[in-house]
C-alpha cells in the first residue's frame, strides 16, 4: 500500500537567498530542495513536518526502509497531498539512495537503528545501517556535489558522565553496540569532509521526546503502559539519568547547524532539562492518574550508561536556544498520545507484543514486589 513513489511537487518556487552574516533564527536561509533519509522514523517524521510547516517551498524527498522504527502513518498526510515525495528504500542500497538524491541540495541522515536494546541482542543491522548506510550516502554525496550532509547523531558515543556535560571535542567512549555504530558513522562523515571536502555537518543531540515515538522507547512505553494499566519497568534503580530534550527543539536545532554550522564540525543540542529515569516515571503516573505502584524495578540492562549530559554552547553561538520546558513538553507529549490512541495501539500490537514479553515479562514478574496486584 505504502511502496508507491510520488513522483511530483505541489509546492514549487525559490527559498530565500543567504544574505551574509548573522541570521535570526527564523529568517534563517534554507535549500529549495532536499533529502530527508529515515524521513518517517520519529525525529525524522518531526523534522519533516517541521520543514514543510515552515519552508513552504521547500521540496521534500524521504527515503525510508520502513523498517520497525519507521511508520509511514507519521507522514501519510503529506505524501497523500503531494508535499512530500517518499520512496521506500534502504541507505545501505546504492541505486534507490542515488536516485532519491537526485536534485538535492542537501542530505539530511536520520536512517538508524537507534535501540540500544536491540544493538545489545543483535549488533550487525546497527553496523549495517548506521556505518555502512552511512558510507553510501555520504559516496553518493560527493558524487552529486551537495551543498550539505548533516548526520544526525546522539550523545550516546561519548558514553556516561560523571557529571560534566560532553564538550564537542570530548573523546568518543561508546558503552553499547548502538552507540558504537553510531561514532562509525560520525567518523565516517568527518574522514569524508577531511579527504573529499565533503561539506558535512554532524549533530548531536541528547535525549528526545515527543509526539510519533515508537513505543519501545522509555517515555513512550511508560505513558502507554499506564494508559493501559500496566507495569512501567524501570531499569535498576531508576537514577540513571538523561537531558531531556523535545523533539521540536531539536528539529530547530538540525535545521539551524545545517544552514549556519560550520563546515566539518560537530554540534552538540540539548536542553538542560536532566532528570532521573524514576522522576519521569512518576511525573508520568502522576499525570495519567496512576499509583506509584505501577512502577516496578528490573534487573538493569547490561552496559547501561549512568548518566548523558551535553555542554550545547557552540549551537548556542548560532542563535539556536530551546524554547519547550521539560514540564511543558512531558504535559504536551503525555497528552499527544492520549489522543492518538489509535496510532500507539496498531505499533504496539503483533510482534511488538512478543519483544516486549521477551524483555520485560519475565524481569517484570521477577521485580514486581510479592503480592503485587499489577498486569505483566
């Protein structure tokens, strides 16, 4: 149903011209065309709806394998009405990537296998598409002259901290498969600027959140576990600890790096909002409605980085700053999926119903307390 190609552009015209010097973040030049790979996946499908809500001319390709992580729901509306053009493929495939880049003055690579569960049960898919993926686009790049490569990339490579936020020139220390991937690919993008003057930009955000998550992930698991009534497993004892940054923040973010960063550099975004793992739990029951009851600690999981925190002065320096509150955002993004019901049941319907009794039932029924009344 969702293989098809549009082949053609609603919106047509010119985007702004660069006038030099320093832009508001709002007047901020962008390209007339560009290609958004894992454009349906969660950060992706924001950034696009980001783009096409405010760059108008823009013209939008996505390129997505539709794999677990992508869901063509995210961005149906806009392929149904022409805004975007969407081609299902794999970056890993040479052929599909070069056509889909054709005409772009710009690549935007969200494509990742991004669950660190996942990468820790089975890592070759992770260096598959997060370093080799990455390779072929960034071939293909150089092939057609593009005038960007923005790689979208986590503060996960530089492992766990102390307590000190992770400066762009900190060393990489990766603590599982995923993140390991993920330094492949950043490398992979630097060596590229460096010997083929590439013109690459690598981001790095901390941990977001926000409407069209994939249930797997920590906030989206746990409001719709509480929807249902279910166990929220927290992981050991629920004090590691990220910076919560909101989708929409980041999405501003990329689009700022990608037109004023500098050519070769890394960007770190973040926003400050550090909490604890169980302080989200409990925001999130409080929310909902739930008891405190309903979230039960398991058995952590094995290289579980304690703490990620991020030092963003240098995006800061080009005018980008968050604007969502950590409260603002959990009430927005709690509330997103209260409405959207629907789409969070068919993700977590069928064969995430056995990853999830694979991961979580059996540790759930070891760490919930005797007589614990809760649902597995």
């Amino acid at each position: 149903m969702w293989t098809r190609t549009v082949t053609t552009f609603r919106m047509t015209g010119r985007a702004k011209t660069a006038s030099g010097g320093e832009t508001p973040e709002n007047e901020m030049a962008f390209f007339e065309s560009i290609l958004v790979t894992g454009g349906a996946g969660f950060i992706g499908s924001n950034f696009v709806r980001h783009i096409a809500g405010t760059h108008p001319d823009c013209r939008i390709t996505v390129l997505d394998a539709l794999t677990y992580a992508g869901n063509m729901e995210n961005i149906a509306d806009l392929v149904d009405n022409g805004r975007i053009r969407f081609i299902k493929g794999n970056i890993c495939d040479a052929e599909t990537a070069r056509d889909a880049m054709v005409g772009a003055e710009a690549v935007f690579n969200f494509a990742a296998e991004t669950h660190v569960d996942r990468s820790i049960e089975e890592a070759g898919s992770f260096i598959q598409t997060d370093v080799y993926g990455t390779y072929t686009l960034l071939t293909l790049a150089r092939e057609r002259g593009v005038r960007r490569f923005v790689q979208i990339s986590t503060d996960e490579v530089y492992g766990s901290t102390e307590g000190e936020g992770f400066t762009e020139t900190s060393p990489l220390k990766p603590g599982n498969p995923y993140s390991a991937s993920k330094c492949g690919g950043d490398l992979m993008c630097q060596a590229f600027a460096n010997t083929y003057q590439v013109p690459v930009v690598v981001t790095r955000s901390s941990n977001n959140y926000g409407p069209y998550q994939h249930v797997e992930k920590f906030i989206p698991l746990f409001v719709t576990n509480a929807m249902e009534g279910r166990d929220l497993p927290l992981y050991g004892d629920g004090m590691h600890q990220r910076d919560w940054l909101h989708v929409e923040d980041n999405c501003r973010g990329i689009e700022t790096v990608a037109v004023a960063g500098e050519v070769g550099a890394v960007y770190n975004i973040a926003a400050g909002h550090s909490q604890p793992n169980l302080r989200v739990a409990e925001l999130i029951v409080e929310h909902i409605g739930e008891t405190s009851s309903k979230i039960v600690f398991i058995e952590d999981r094995k290289g579980h980085d304690r703490m990620y925190k991020l030092d963003a002065a240098r995006a800061r320096t080009l005018g980008w700053e968050p604007r969502v509150s950590f409260e603002d955002g959990m009430k927005k993004t709690i509330e997103w999926y209260q409405k959207n019901r629907a789409w969070w049941e068919r993700v977590k319907s069928g064969a995430f119903r056995e990853y999830y009794q694979k991961h979580y039932g059996e540790r759930l029924e070891k760490g919930r307390p005797k007589g614990h009344p809760g649902k597995s």
